[in-house]
C-alpha cells in the first residue's frame, strides 16, 4: 500500500518555496527585498542594526548589500542557527530590557536600523497590535540613540489603534516618513511597514 503524502504546510506559498531555493531560513527576506528596492536604504560599506534578526533571513540579505567593508550586527531573543558571514555579529537579548552594558558593545554610528520585530501572536487583534507597538517604540528608541544624523529606520507594526501615534513619531523624527505593504506580505497579515529616512540629530531635536 502507497503511503500518503504528507500535507503541505498551510502558510506554504510561491515566496517560502523560492526561500528554501535561495537559502534564506525565511520567505520575510522578500519584504525586505521590495523595500530596499523602493527606498534604498542599505548601501555598499553601511553599518546596519538588524532588531529582531531571528532566524536570519534579513541580516544574511543586509550583510550581502553592505558587502565586506560594511557591518551588520543582529540582536533577538532566539538565536540565530544559520552560519553568518563575517560581517555579520549577533547577540541574544530582550530588546525590551536592552541595557546600557550591551548598548556600548554593539556600538553607535549606524547607518541603518532595520525591525522586523513582531509578538507571539494571541489571537487577539487588539491586544496584539499593542504588543506591536510597544516592539516598535522599543526599535524607535534604540534607533534614536544609535543612528547616525541622516541615517535610516525601518520598522514592522501590526494596524491599530496606536499604529497612526508611532507613524507620527517617526514623522517628528526624520526628514521623510514613508508607509509601505510589501507585495509579500500575506494577504491577511495586518503587518504593515514604517520607513524614515534622514534621521534628524536628537540632540539637536530635544528628544533625549
């Protein structure tokens, strides 16, 4: 008697299939993709955070786009089990108790900061977008006090009753706020992206 074949598994789609073909651990690699190709953000030679870089898929396309002479360093609170290149450092960690010791060892100056941080999800819409946001108020902070003048920030919230606060937050910090739904994202998904670029000194802004 033949034995069945297993099922397939439901979230299996065109971008998870071209994924494992390309050897990223995830198909959120192409979200990443969509917006590096309208925004630009990474370059050859950048210094770029990646918040929430487990299992690894954005840190391995980061690290490709800064190339050798350019740094990623990636922190989750999973590890990451993929080799990285050497450019790449990772640190595991709560990014909502991230403490000064380990803000002085990743370093300041960066580039770019990149969030792909999103909660376990319960079920509840209201609650997990703001779960959400609170992520991403924690990436917003981090970017604030890391990035370079002019530098870049990238996030993922869940839509909300907060999303329109943090969009304006992001707006008071830089000198463009863009809002982008990648074609990969899943149809369902209520995950939507948050660009800023020309990150306005702090300093000089007031907020710290």
């Amino acid at each position: 008697m033949k034995s069945p074949s297993p099922k397939a598994n439901k979230w299996e789609d065109h971008y998870s299939r071209l994924a494992r073909k390309e050897n990223f651990p995830a198909r959120s690699v192409y979200k990443l993709q969509e917006i590096q190709k309208k925004f630009r953000l990474i370059k050859k030679g950048d210094k770029v955070l990646d918040l929430g870089c487990s299992p690894g898929s954005w840190t391995l396309y980061a690290s490709d786009l800064a190339g050798e002479k350019g740094t990623i360093t990636g922190i989750d609170l999973k590890k990451v089990e993929i080799k990285m290149p050497s450019n790449v450092r990772i640190y595991n960690c709560d990014i909502l108790e991230i403490d000064d010791e380990l803000l002085s060892s990743i370093g300041r100056d960066f580039n770019v900061v990149i969030s792909d941080m999103a909660p376990s999800t319960s079920g509840n819409k209201a609650s997990d977008a703001v779960r959400s946001f609170d992520l991403c108020v924690a990436a917003f902070n981090i970017a604030k006090t890391l990035l370079v003048p002019g530098g870049s920030f990238l996030c993922k919230i869940f839509q909300g009753e907060d999303f329109k606060k943090f969009s304006e937050m992001v707006r008071a910090a830089f000198n463009t706020q863009k809002i982008f739904k990648p074609q990969s994202s899943r149809k369902a998904s209520r995950e939507i992206y948050i660009v800023g670029l020309g990150f306005k000194d702090s300093r000089v802004r007031g907020f710290e």
